[in-house]
C-alpha cells in the first residue's frame, strides 16, 4: 500500500513539476506585475528561498517526504508553547559562480558553544531563541537582497559582455553559458558594478552563516521541549507527519482540508443515501416486474439522467429553481442564509410566534440544489446494477427450490435474491466512496461552495506544490483504504470468501 | 441457525442512531446559545467601555466646535446677556478650541484640496514642526458626498456584496488579492489616501505633513482624535512598529510591499502623534508610499508571534469606519464563509450610515446575477455580456432595469488597459518590423480598435490613447486616438520599405523576405480568441501574414522574460492614479528581463527620469504629458481599450456614486422607511 501511495505522489508531483511553468508558476506570474526588475528579483529570491523553490523537483520531493514521514532523522524538530514547529535552519544556498570572487565559501567564526543559565526560566530561553531567531531572518534576507542585487549584476554584466542566452526560462542565470566566456574582464564598464555587487554579497553572506551557526547553537540549547517519541536517541525519532505550508494561500495544508473537507463531506453525505434510497428499490421492482412498463420507464428516465450534463443541470437549476423570475425556491448562493449566525440550531418560534427554520434546516434548503445536481446522475449505474444482479440470482437453483418449497414470494425476494445480489453493490460503494472526499469541482465551481474539488484545481492550476501533493496523498489512500474496506466487506457478505 | 441481521435488529439500531443524533443536536443548539450568549457579553462589554470613556471625557471637558458654542453662546446671551456668555465660553470644563471637525456637514463638496485650510491654519499648534519648512494642513477626510441632511437619510441596513473570487484572507498587507484588499481598506486606514473626486493625496489619519523640499524626510502629525475601534489612540509608535515589525520584519510574509517600499530608510518617533520618514533618496513617490502605509494596532498585533500573523486569515484591526464582528484568534474568519464588517461605532470621525458590509463570493456569473434578482445580494460586478443583455431583457418583460438598479459604468483610477505590445528589439538575435516606428504606427492605423469593443466587448469601454488615460491627471487631453486609416497604414509601411514586390497579396521588404508575424495570445478565452481572429483579418488586408499562437497564461511569463514574440495581448492595471513609468517603460526594465519586455528604446529615459524625482506635481503631470506624446508618436504599445467597471447596485440604497477613485461604501445608506 505504501509504495502505491508514494508511486502516485511522486508521479503527480513530477507531472506538475514538467508542466509549462513548473512548481510555483502563480508566484512567479504574481511577482511579474508593474515592480521593477530588482524589486520583482528580490521578492522572488525571498520567495524561492522561503518554500526552497530553486531546488531540483526530485529533492523538493524527497524534502516534502521527509516531512510528512512519521520516523524523523537526525536533530529532532522542537515545540513552541504557542504550538509551532521549530526546527533546524536549513543550509544557504550558494550563489552562482561564487567561486569567481571568492576562493572558498564563508564558514561561520567564532561561534562559541552555547547553553542556557541552569536558571533560566522557559521566558528567558524563548527570549533568547527569538532575538536568535530573529537576527538569523535579518541576516538571511538581507544576504538574499544582496544576492539578488548581485545576480542583476551579473545580468547586466552578460548582456554587455555578449554571453549568449544568460538566463533560461525561469528566469535564473545559466551558469554553463557564463563558464563557457570565463571571468569577467576587469576593463569592462560594468565590472565596478558587478565586483562591488558582488563583495557586498560575499559580505552578508559571511554575516547569514555566523547568524545561522549561532541559531543552530541556540536551537542544540534546547530552548523548547522536543518533538515526538526518540527511537534511537539522537538520530531516529517519531513524530507527527508536517504537510507543511500552502505557498499560494500561506496557510497549513492541513486547515485548508480541515476548512473545505467537511463541506464536500455534508454535500456527499445527503447526496449518497439519497441515490442509494432511490435506485436500489427501484432496481430490485424493475427486477421484479422485469419488462413491465415500470421497468422501461424508469430505466428510459434514469439513463436520460445520466446523460445530462452537470453544467448544464446546475446552469439551468439556478436560472429555474433558483431565479424569482421563474420558480424562485431554492437560494442560489452561499451554503447558509445571511442570518445564519443568529439563527437556533433547531427549528423554533420566535417571540411573535412565527416559526423559525433554525441552522440545521436553512443549512439543508440551501445544499438542495448542488445536491440535487450531484444525486441525478447516479441513479441508473446503480438501479442498473441491483436490477442486474438480482435477475441472476432470480434464475439461480436456490430460488426455484425456495419457491417449491413455498416460502413466500416476499421472502424470497428479499431474504435470499436481495442478500445474494449485495455482492456487486458493494463494489459500487467502494467506487463512489473515494468521490465522497474528492468533491466535484464542476458543481461546486457552479454553486460556489468551496469544497475538495476547488481545492484540488486551485493546487493544480497554481502549482501548489504542498496542497497538491497533500490532496493526492489523501485521495489516493482514501482509495486503497476503500479497495481494502471492500475486501472485508466481501468476506462478511460471503460466507464463502475468506482471506486465509 | 446463526443469528442473522433482521428487521427488530434494523429498528433497534435506528431507534439508536435516532437517540444519538438527537441528543448531538441539543448540545449543539445548546453550544449555540452560548456562543451567542457570549457574544452578546463581549458586545456589552465594549458598551461598557465606551460609556465609561465617555463619562471621563465629560468629566475632563468637551471639545465644541465654533459653530455650536456660537449657538451655545448666543441663546445664553439671549437670556442673561452678552458679558456672562463671554466668560462662560472661556472658562470652564467647557474648552473651545478651533476644530476642523466643522466642516464636516455642509460645504464639503466645495472643499476639495489641501490648500483650503491654509487660511485656518495659523491656529493650529505647530511646536511638532521642524521650523521653516512650510506646513502641509490637511481637511479632515469625510465623506465625499455628504447623505446626513437628505429627509430620508437613516442610520442602519446592511450592504451585501457578490465578489467572483474568494479573497484569501482578510490580513493588512498579508492578503494580496484585490478582494482582500478592498475589505482590509474598510478596516485599516492610512496616514493619507486619495481624494475620491480629485484624486489628490491628501490626510487620512495625517492631520498635517511637512516633507523636505529636498525630499530626503517626511514629518507626519497624526489625527489627535484617530484611535482604533477599541478606543486606543492612533499613535506614531504603532506606524512605525506596521513599518519596521510587520512590514519590513523578514520573518512576515510581506516581501510584496516591501519590496516596494525600500526607499524608505527608516521611521522615527517624534512623540506621541507624530513621525517622521526619512528617504534613501528623494523620489517622486516617495510621499505617496510613506503616506499610504497603514497604521496597525501595535498593542493588538504585538501578542501574536510571526507564524501566527503569517498563517492567519482574519485578524484585521484597524481604525476604520468598519471592523471584523470578532477577532478572537482561535475562531477567525475562514475563506468560505461570508466576511461580514459591522460599524465601528467609535469611529473617531464620520460614522459610515451602514450598520454592516457582508461580502459574499459567488463565483459563476450567472448565479452571481441571478442571486442580485433574487436580492440575495445588493452588488455586483456583471460581465459586459450581462451589463448588455439584462436592460434589454427587462425592456422585453415591460420593465426598466433603472427603477431598481443603478447600472454604473465608469472609468476610475483602477481601470486598466489592454494593449497589443510590439516587438521594438530583437528576437533571437534579429529584429523584427515593428523596430520601425512607421511599421507601429501602421498596426494602430489598420486596427479598426472602435469596432474591436463593439464586436469583441459589446461596445463597452474606450479606446485607450496611452498608459494613463482620463480621468487621470497623467493622462494629456489633448491626445486623441489614431483612427482607423487602412489607406495611411499601407502608405507607412511603404515608406518603411514593405511593398507587395511579387504581387501575390503579401507585403515583402527590399530582401524579399516576406511580412509575417506570430500573435501571441493567451489559450482558453473567447475574448482573446476573437482578438486573434480580429488581428489576423485586419492584417490580411494590408497584406501582413499574422499567425496566431495562442498559448498557455502559465508561460506567458517565460515568454515575456525572455522576449520571446512579435507582438503579443495583455493588460495593465493600476492601483493609483499615478503609476511610477519606469517598471514598465525604462530601458532599465529591458535589462535583467524587466517589465519593458518590448525591449522599446525611444530616448524615454530622459522623461522619466525627471518624473521620478519631481516632487512639484503640476510640473510632474507636465512631464506625465510628454511622456504620453512620445508614447502616442511611438507606440510601442497599440492601446486597444480602457476596461471601465461595472456594477449593479440595489436602489435599496442611496447616495450611490461612481467617483474617479472607485465606490465609497462608507457613505452608502438605506433610507427611513
């Protein structure tokens, strides 16, 4: 089960990764507006650095694994008194061609070793990890903007000096098309520019790495209890799965599903008992009284159904069923009415007397319509079934014996034909129970209710590369968990099946 | 036999399920009770705040301004005589002292910029100024349109409005898109805004400015009265923690704002309500950014750490004429439900006439229409599709869409522009023929752009002249739009060499090479579809081959970085009257693949660069106008249409109006019954 899963991660992952644009597109389309070119630079490489976007898709990978996996490796991540996850800095990433300014990268000097006073309080050593905290952010990002300034730098220096095609497609400087002209030419108008650029970064550098090691010396203090359960001390941990940040809305993944599960979950779960309701009884009359024009008619209309379109349905609900100009009886928008909030939670009467509908009932009034476009299209792959399904057993010997031995036609039917024809229904269920979390972006799109399936295409639009890999995760072991439930299912349903 | 699953088994299990859900109902609709309960606590809470602030302002003396002591003054002298009355309105708890609050009701629309107070202003305290520097009075802001003295004017009612697309979070500064900006605008103000009708920057929560003739500082005296919708005073202190801890702090999420705003060197606290900016260098805009950032409550933001603020999506206090309902941290508002702002009632200048603004994202067009028929919602942004469509509908059905409806459409200083953006430098390493002016000035000459809006857009919008176009002050009136002249475009592209030389319909140069360029446009809309197609016809007879390649809106980007097209469709849309040139027009910007990705070079760089140090604004507009002649002489850009915006709006309400700057919500109301 597990490869499976981590199969279908990687897979959607390098997918989105390969499209135009690649992890992160909508950041980069959202810095391009009317900044200038260093100040759109600066936030980019801000941004990059942030949710560690210039990294080969295969590691931005493999780091995500690593976060959402349960054993942890190495320094165990810490835990805030306000809940947050601290953990561990990751490195600074050398800038290109570096090695043209400097002979070798800036290490950080003069770090003594750290540890908290036996007396200080947990004030005190949040304190201390804040400043600590803090000062390393200064001196990251005032490294980066100094990176940036330095890599316009040496744009401008290879647009003069005549490298061919400095910067690819994202817009990041080819280091091969630079090696290929060699270092720069001290002669040349912008090569003041461009060294001065450069020592400042090679500067603020030096300065990013000794906050960092400090930071990391302040972080081995302890200042915060640590995460999880040690397994072996020191180097393999369990912990809590991370699914980090979503870096086109900036909040937890995990809220994000948490806001727009329950929605998808309320909608499905009125949908489904009424398709169940409503085919499976039909299904088994039409089997009953099979070629009867109950059979036909019911099957002409379920089939009419299912063939209608969903963007059509919902446009036409809201223009009917939902418009004061025709019927007007369902609202058109929103999941709850605009008094929701002072509303009871159960019908009631007011004070002069009138009824109330309460939350639970305007809730439902309003969920009607996308409901209703959810529900219509399935009844004929399930009547279809049940209705097929049990006109096998209906031919079966057991029946006729049955039927000799006069037990009633009502027994029959629903003692034996019905029992034996589940077989078939629950493998419809563990087919549509993986739709039931995944939403239907269509009519929530249409009926703006902001569930799964928005969510879903909101990640995938923008290259979300958290909430994709999140809602794949989640959907594809939503998946396996049904195929699984089915295998037990199918045992308790036939004494026959067993899983020896 | 083994015991099977039968029909008492199938009762007894309902009749359990049953007890179950229904003792959870009663202890959700008892939780209910309580939440509500505890709202109404906290309600009366801040109730009892108020009233017990307003007890000790009594106690300390009131404020009154010259137009009521008068009043005061004159029916005490009526009774006791004139001396009495004198040393009555001297003495006292009573103290007078010359308020601009006055000019609230009456005469506001004659007031209309910042020199009007100059007269008043020798009564103002000026021991916060730096001596010499001339000191920059600013009328209290209020509203544009003054709806108290109308006979139907009411307090209450509630405003509900249908956005397309959920705003992400309803964070100053953290939420980025427009919707959650416009909401935040409610809720936070600024030192200094836009005057909705002219358009001039003038003082929000800034009572006075001086800003260095050399334009290296800016010295700020915030509003005495601004205090936040908790009653806290506005102080210098909390601008400068929003710049120093919010905005520039590295550790929050704000690198969009900040970025822009590195010409700000630092804040300083003077004392108490005043602060001064100082400037890394003078700039234009300068003034306009340090005004324009918001003052955010640092006794309330303070509490929360960094990743708190980041992933938070309703914590937006301010000192606005709205605030959120509640601000509890741990139930905020969520992307989803509706984002409802109620009145701040201790708003400390005019108090907004609506009780509430409830925002509502309704996010396919036809329902968002439908959900205004039904009034489920007040206003809406229809599609120019719609905004054709329905007058005509209602006409059918025998009604007039205006009984019920304000159908507002008009140009303001968001209003963008699309325009066709040629090829000026070099693709691949060759030119293309729009490095020819003449060939630039032939496209916009044999793009019939008038029937393009009627055809393409339903005949609604303008034909744009230039990036700025009017209402806004950059924008020179004097500019009119080239024609269409399909007889002038030929005789242009002859003089530019590009003759029919083989006679086979297709332009060639004096190489032979045939005149053929691809458009690029963005896939998947029909607008941009129609656009292509109107290009592609119009070029046919002028004899241009163009081929359309329609592509992705993801890779737009990457083709605009590395300049890669002949000529290709966007859209510009600004945020302020003024936009600062040099992003997209500078030949800075074609270095480093910045914005000017046309790769224009026309000797701009000598205008805009004057513009963006000018600190005098007329002589900053002339040069504005400059600029746009040489864009008109240029055109880099062929400027196809200025999008106006549309709404429809319930005439439940009243003193609606379209200003230059956009809507005034704040001064909508729903008149008595």
């Amino acid at each position: 089960m597990l490869p499976t899963l981590l199969g279908i991660t990687f897979l959607v992952f390098m997918l989105i990764a390969m499209s135009p644009g690649g992890i992160g597109a909508s950041l980069r389309r959202s810095g391009g507006g009317q900044m200038s070119a260093t100040n759109a630079a600066i936030r980019q490489m801000y941004l990059e650095d942030r949710y560690g976007l210039d990294d080969p898709p295969v590691m931005q990978y493999f780091r995500w694994l690593g976060r959402i996996s349960p054993l942890k490796f190495g320094q165990r991540d810490q835990i805030t008194p306000k809940n947050e996850r601290i953990s561990l800095p990751r490195h600074i990433k050398a800038p290109v061609l570096w090695d043209w300014f400097t002979d070798s990268p800036p290490v950080a000097q003069d770090i003594e070793p750290f540890s908290f006073k036996p007396d200080a309080t947990a004030e005190d050593k949040a304190a201390i990890y804040r400043k600590a905290k803090e000062d390393y952010a200064k001196a990251r990002s005032a490294f980066l903007t100094a990176r940036a300034i330095y890599e316009q730098a040496l744009g401008t220096y290879a647009e003069h000096a005549g490298i061919n095609k400095p910067r690819n497609g994202k817009g990041k400087l080819r280091e091969k098309a630079f090696r290929a002209v060699g270092k720069p030419d001290p002669s040349s108008p912008d090569y003041a520019a461009l060294h001065d650029a450069a020592q400042a970064m090679l500067d603020a550098w030096q300065h990013a790495e000794n906050a960092r090691a400090r930071f990391i010396e302040v972080f081995k203090a302890k200042p915060f209890p640590e995460a999880g359960i040690p397994i072996v001390p020191g180097m393999i941990s369990l912990a809590m799965p991370d699914f980090g940040v979503s870096f086109t809305k900036s909040r937890p993944v995990v809220e994000l599903i948490k806001d727009a599960l329950p929605v998808t979950l309320l909608l499905n779960l009125v949908a489904f008992p009424v398709i169940y309701f409503i085919s499976i009884p039909v299904g088994m009359l039409s089997a009953v009284k099979r070629g009867s024009s109950f059979d036909s008619i019911s099957g002409v209309v379920f089939i009419a159904l299912w063939s209608f379109p969903t963007v059509l349905a919902g446009v036409l609900a809201i223009g009917f069923l939902a418009s004061n100009q025709y019927l007007g009886w369902f609202p058109v928008s929103g999941l709850h009415d605009k008094l929701a909030d002072t509303m009871t939670w159960l019908p009631t009467h007011d004070a002069q007397g009138h009824w109330q509908p309460g939350y639970v009932l305007d809730t439902l009034w309003h969920i009607c319509l996308p409901v209703l476009c959810l529900v219509y299209g399935g009844f004929a792959v399930l009547s279809k079934q049940t209705r097929a399904a049990m006109l096998d057993n209906f031919n079966a010997d057991y029946v006729r014996t049955a039927k000799a031995k006069g037990v009633p036609e009502k027994d029959i039917i629903l003692r034996h034909v019905f029992r034996n024809s589940l077989l078939p229904l629950i493998t419809m269920f563990v087919t549509l129970f993986p739709a039931l979390l995944s939403g239907s972006v269509i009519i929530e799109s249409i009926f703006s209710v902001p569930g799964m399936g928005h969510l879903a295409i909101d990640a995938i639009n923008n290259r979300d590369r958290e909430l994709v890999l999140a809602t794949t995760l989640m959907i594809g072991a939503v998946n396996l968990l049904a195929l699984l439930l089915a295998d037990i299912l199918y045992a308790m349903a036939d004494p026959r099946i067993t899983y020896e | 036999m083994q015991n099977r699953f039968g029909l008492k088994d199938f009762i007894l299990l309902f009749v359990m399920i049953l007890t179950l859900a229904s003792i959870w109902m009663a202890m959700a609709q008892d939780d209910r009770r309580w939440k509500q309960n505890s709202e109404i606590l906290s309600k009366l809470a801040s109730l009892e705040q108020q009233g017990a602030r307003l007890d000790q302002q009594l106690r300390a003396g009131v404020e009154l301004s010259p137009k009521s002591i008068d009043k005061l003054s004159s029916s005490i002298s009526n009774a006791i005589g004139n001396t009495l009355s004198e040393t009555i309105a001297k003495a006292g708890p009573i103290v007078v002292t010359q308020n601009d609050n006055d000019q609230g009701s009456k005469n506001t629309s004659e007031h209309t910029g910042a020199n009007d107070t100059n007269t008043t202003s020798d009564s103002h305290d000026t021991s916060w100024a730096r001596p010499g520097v001339p000191i920059e009075w600013q009328p209290k802001y209020t509203f544009a349109t003054d709806p108290r003295n109308e006979p139907d004017f009411a307090y209450g009612g509630e405003l509900t409005e249908a956005y397309n697309a959920q705003p992400s979070k309803l964070m100053p500064v953290l939420g980025e898109d427009v919707y959650s900006t416009r909401i935040v605008d409610q809720v936070c103000e600024t030192l200094g805004d836009y005057d909705p009708k002219t358009l001039k920057m003038r003082g929000l929560l800034a009572q006075a400015w001086q800003y260095d003739p050399n334009g290296m500082w800016l010295r700020v005296k915030i509003r005495d009265e601004a205090r936040f919708s908790d009653g806290q005073p506005v102080t210098a202190e909390d601008v400068k923690w929003t710049l120093d801890e919010y905005i520039n702090n590295p550790e929050m999420e704000t690198e969009a704002l900040r970025s822009l705003l590195t010409q700000i060197k630092d804040a300083q606290v003077i004392s108490d309500k005043v602060i001064e900016f100082h400037f890394t260098e003078p700039g234009a805009y300068n003034l306009r950014n340090a005004l324009g950032i918001y003052a955010l409550p640092k006794h309330f933001y303070s509490k929360f750490t960094t990743t708190e603020l980041n992933k938070a999506t309703g914590l937006v206090m301010g000192s606005g004429p709205f605030k959120l309902k509640s601000l509890d941290p741990d139930h905020q508002w969520t992307p989803g439900e509706d984002a409802v702002l109620v009145r701040n009632e201790l708003y400390w200048g005019d108090r907004s006439p609506l009780a509430s603004l409830r925002y509502r994202t309704i996010t396919s067009d036809q329902a968002r229409l439908v959900a205004y028929e039904n009034k489920e919602v007040d206003m809406i942004g229809p599609t120019s599709p719609q905004f054709i469509e329905v007058p005509k509908r209602y006409k059918e059905q025998g009604k007039d869409i205006h009984d019920t409806t304000y159908t507002l459409k008009w140009v303001n200083m968001k209003s963008g522009y699309s325009f066709i953006g040629w090829q000026c430098g070099k693709r691949n390493g060759k030119y293309t023929p729009f490095h020819d002016k003449r060939v630039r000035q032939a496209m916009t000459y044999l793009l019939d752009r008038q029937r393009m809006i009627d055809d393409i857009w339903g005949g609604i919008g303008e034909v744009a002249v230039g990036p700025n176009n009017p209402p806004k002050p950059t924008a020179d009136p004097t500019i009119k739009p080239y024609p269409y002249d399909l007889a002038k475009a030929k005789k242009l592209l002859a003089e530019a060499g590009w003759i029919d030389r083989d006679g086979d319909g297709i332009l060639e140069n004096e190489e032979g090479d045939e005149f053929e360029f691809e458009f690029t446009r963005s896939s998947g809309s029909q607008i941009s579809e129609r656009i292509g197609k109107f290009v592609v016809d119009s070029c046919a007879k002028a004899g241009i081959r163009c081929i359309q390649r329609p592509v992705d809106w993801s890779i737009y980007d990457q083709i605009l970085k590395g300049r890669d097209f002949d000529a290709l469709i966007m859209g510009w849309s600004p945020g302020s009257p003024e936009s600062d040139p040099t992003q997209i027009w500078s030949t800075k910007s074609i270095q480093n693949q910045g914005n000017n990705f046309i790769q224009w070079d026309a000797g701009q760089d000598a205008i805009i660069d004057k513009i963006v140090v000018e600190l005098d604004e007329a002589k900053r507009m002339e040069l504005f106008h400059q600029f746009a002649r040489l864009i008109h002489e240029e055109q880099p850009y062929t400027f196809i249409r200025v999008s106006p915006w549309l709404r429809y709006i319930s005439k439940d309400f009243k003193n609606v109006h379209p200003y230059p700057k956009s809507l005034e919500q704040r001064e909508f109301y729903m008149p008595a019954q």
